[in-house]
C-alpha cells in the first residue's frame, strides 16, 4: 500500500481552501452582477467552487468530478457567448483550464487514499 504524503496532503488542503474562498469571492461578485443581468454562469462555477474545494479538504474524488463537469459547462458557455473567435475565447477558458492543471496530480492522491479507506469485504 502506498504511503502517504504529507506534503501533498498539506498542497491538498491549501489548494481545496484556495478554491473555496475564490468561489466565495466569485459568488459574492457575481450577486453584486446580477443587477446588469449578465449570464449566471459565475455564480454557477462559484458555488461549484465552493463545493468542490469543500470537497477537497474532505480528501473526496467527486471534486475533481465536480470540477470536470464545471469546466466543461464553461467550455460550452464560452464557445457559445462569444463565438469561435481565439482571442476572445482565452479569457473564459484561461482561469478554468489552468486551476484544472492544477488539479491533475490529486488525482492519484485521492484515488490511494480512497483505496485506503475501503473497508475490506
């Protein structure tokens, strides 16, 4: 079985904060942008944040699920909204694509410590 890491977990813990208080700041910007009727899409990926980063600092795989599906959603949201135009596409894909990178070496962590916690059969 593997080992764990403590570094790692530490990482883990910082980055699962980091995206629950940059979705908190999200969500309290975008209510403050509701008034001008923009797309909700921000306040959609701020509480997916908040979620997700809960997520994390529980140590839980559905995270990076959450996350996934919520890139995807602003994938769709930024082909659709300013159409297929490079330099307009980057700044709804930039923030989403990069905390995803981010992301990608939990997901080893997370699935051994998953397979740490199963309860034998």
């Amino acid at each position: 079985m593997p080992t764990s890491r403590p570094g790692l977990l530490l990482l883990l813990r910082g980055l699962g904060s980091l995206l629950a208080l940059s979705g908190l700041a999200l969500v309290a910007g975008s209510i403050r942008l509701s008034e001008a009727e923009l797309p909700q899409l921000y306040l959609f990926a701020g509480l997916t944040l908040v979620l997700g980063g809960a997520l994390l600092l529980l140590r839980r795989l559905e995270a990076l699920a959450l996350y996934a599906l919520m890139m995807l959603l602003a994938g769709a949201w930024a082909l659709i909204e300013p159409g297929i135009d490079g330099w307009r596409l980057l700044p709804g894909l930039v923030l989403w694509l990069t905390l995803g990178l981010l992301l990608l070496p939990f997901n080893r962590l997370l699935g051994h410590h998953l397979e740490r916690t199963e309860e034998p059969r």
